[in-house]
C-alpha cells in the first residue's frame, strides 16, 4: 500500500492506493472527495454542451422554413467564394491571358481586314465618282 496526499490546493487528506492493482501512470492524485467533486462538474458540464447542442440541431432542423428561405443564399454565398478563390488560382490566370492574347490577335486581324476593306471601298467609290463625273462631262460617251 502506498500513502499519497492530495493535490489540491488547501486539502490535507491522505489516501492509500494499493500499487499492485493500479500503474504508476494511473495513480489518482486527489482524494476521493474531490475526485467526485472533479467528476461532477465535468458531468454536468458535459450534459449541459449536449443538451444545448441537441437543442440548437433540433430548433434548426425542425424550422423547415428557416432551411427552405437560406439554403439558397447559403450556396449562392459558397458558391460565390468558390469562383473567387478558382479564378485566383495561378492555372486559370494562365488560361485567361492566352485567351486574351488569342482575342487581341483576333482583333488586330479583324481591324486590319476592316481597314483594308475600306481602303479598297473608298477606291472603288473614287473610281465610280470619277467615272460618273466624267461621264456627264461627256468625257465618256
């Protein structure tokens, strides 16, 4: 048997403990009367956090409306953040400049096409003016 005294702070009580049916490891450093004490309050304490949460569970999912009227903006929110955080990822950056690059080029191609195209049409209207003017020159008969 061995002779321990209590830890806690202003108890005097002593206890046996026999050392052959407990390990070192497990020897109780407190008293039996504030070993229980430890014990309920840490009971009570541990029932009052699951009865809150089994409270707050049941109220939610109970109120159908609740989930009915804010599951929608629930996943717009998450949904919104998760595009945010895709369009900050390096890969897509990537992807969104070659596609811009491939536009500008697009459209320099285009624009060039669309000034030669107008170069061309304003030539040919300078042609028909001069050819029309001519004609009611009597030029050109």
């Amino acid at each position: 048997m061995l002779t321990l005294d209590c830890k806690q702070e202003g108890c005097l009580n002593t206890f046996q403990v026999d050392q052959n049916k407990m390990r070192a490891h497990h020897l109780p450093t407190l008293c039996m009367k504030h070993r229980n004490k430890n014990y309920k309050k840490t009971h009570i304490r541990k029932k009052k956090e699951i009865a809150q949460q089994s409270w707050v569970a049941k109220n939610i999912f109970s109120n159908t409306n609740f989930l009915n009227e804010h599951i929608p903006e629930i996943l717009h929110e998450i949904l919104q953040q998760k595009r945010k955080s895709l369009m900050k990822s390096s890969e897509v950056i990537q992807f969104l400049k070659v596609k811009q690059n491939e536009l500008a080029k697009k459209k320099s191609n285009n624009t060039s096409k669309v000034v030669v195209n107008i170069q061309n049409e304003c030539k040919r209207q300078q042609k028909d003016f001069h050819h029309d003017q001519r004609r009611y020159t009597g030029m050109i008969s």
